[in-house]
C-alpha cells in the first residue's frame, strides 16, 4: 500500500483508472513496471481493454511497453489518412504463445489452431475486435478466391481482412492483401462502414523492406509479425533504456 501511495501521489488524474482496476492488477503493475510511464501505460491499456487480472500478467510479462516504445506499428499512409485512430489499434507484433504450433508447422495449422483459440485470438487483437468469419468468398469476374480471416472494428467502423504467410514477408504479398482490400470495398462493405483495412500477419519480416513497400500503397494496410515465443524481457529493456537515453541526449542538444 505504500508503494502504492508512493508511485501515484500527486497524480489526481489517474484516481479513476486507479479505482477501476482490482488490486491483484495493481499489484502486477507495480511489481514488474520498472517506471512511471509504463505504470500509466498499463493502467490505461488494461482499464480500456478490461483486461482480467490474468491478462494483466500476461501483457506485462510479453513486454508489451517496450514493444510498443521501440516498435510502433508499420502501416501506409493511406491508413494513416484514412483512420487517424489505426496506430493506436494495432500491433507491430502479436504473440500467440498460446497457439503451440509445431517448429515446422504449416499455414493450414497456423489458420486451424487461431481458430481453436479464437477467443485468446481477440483478446491479444483487442476488445473492439469481432470476428466476422474465415475462408471468407470472396467472387471477382468468373474467379472465387477466399480472404483468411475477416473482423470488424468498433473503432473505426469498419472490416479488418487478415492474411496469414509463414515466411519472411515480401513486397508481392501486399498486392494480394490490396485485391482484397478492393473487392471487400465493393462488394461487402455497407454503406455506413468505413473503408477497409488489410493486415498481412507473418512469421517475420524486415522493418525497412515493409517501410518501402508500404510507402506506395493507395491501400490502408499494414504488416505485422506473429510471435509463438515470449520474447526476452531483458534484452528488451535494455534496448528500451538505450533509446529513452538517446532521447535525452537529443533534447539536451
């Protein structure tokens, strides 16, 4: 309790996020946030998302702070123009631990297993996620083609097409996302939605090959990464405080 007292002291605007949390939560805050700016981070995240206290660990032992600090997520800037809110929604990268994939699993077992674990899916997604369906038809000419996962976001109102690689993402793989992004534009979406978004969810993927790819495209989308690993809490951390003391050295200068 006095730590407690100690870490929020002084700070009247957070009184109600404090009160809305359970104390097991706040004491998962406390224990393992290593300063004040990942305490209000997580604070905010878990009242907005209504994490269980279960959720609360989990997020914090993912190191979800610092990779949201160190990588924001990357998307184009006709989301960006489109749905100013988009950054806020996404991830750069999802762990989906919870899967247990095999080493040498196939994109049908990654497909299958989020399926099985739909709820724990949403969860890490975000609240504002609801599923729509999988294998979605899609009909374009005389061809049927299938968009792997459809959701939609409360936020800003509209679909959220998923598609899943295994491998290394590569510059192609968009223009199949952007195809599908069309044909839910014209024949899905309902009048009252917003335009389409298109994730391309993959096993890994170079920041700076992604930044050019997504430089050109007239299609809000994005890419991310699925991790099946927790990544390693440390290193992260590290890397987290060599950035904020890079950022404190530039303001000085």
């Amino acid at each position: 309790m006095r730590q407690f007292f100690d870490a929020y002291c002084g700070q009247p605007e957070l009184s109600t996020l404090l009160r809305e949390l359970p104390w097991s939560a706040h004491l998962h805050i406390l224990g393992k946030s290593k300063q004040p700016e990942e305490r209000v981070f997580y604070l905010r995240i878990a009242t907005q998302q209504r994490w269980s206290v279960r959720e609360v660990a989990r997020q914090i032992d993912a190191a979800l702070f610092e990779r949201a600090v160190l990588s924001p997520p990357k998307v184009s800037t006709a989301l960006r123009e489109l749905h100013p809110d988009a950054e806020s929604a996404f991830r750069d990268a999802y762990l989906l631990e919870f899967l247990d994939l095999p080493q040498d699993h196939r994109e049908a077992d990654l497909h299958q297993s989020l399926l099985r674990n739909l709820s724990r899916f949403l969860a890490e997604l975000g609240r504002d996620f609801c599923f729509v369906g999988s294998e979605v038809p899609l009909q374009v000419g005389g061809r049927d083609f299938a968009l792997d996962l459809l959701f939609f976001h409360r936020g800003p109102a509209c679909l959220v097409a998923i598609e899943l690689k295994l491998g290394e993402f590569q510059p192609e793989h968009l223009g199949k996302l952007e195809f599908y992004l069309e044909a839910l534009d014209r024949d899905v979406r309902k009048p009252h939605e917003g335009p389409s978004i298109g994730v391309l969810l993959c096993a890994s993927k170079d920041n700076e090959v992604v930044e050019y790819a997504l430089s050109r495209s007239l299609s809000p989308a994005l890419v991310a990464e699925y991790k099946t690993r927790l990544p390693d809490k440390r290193l992260l951390q590290a890397k987290l405080h060599e950035f904020y003391s890079l950022e404190s050295l530039g303001s000085a200068v």
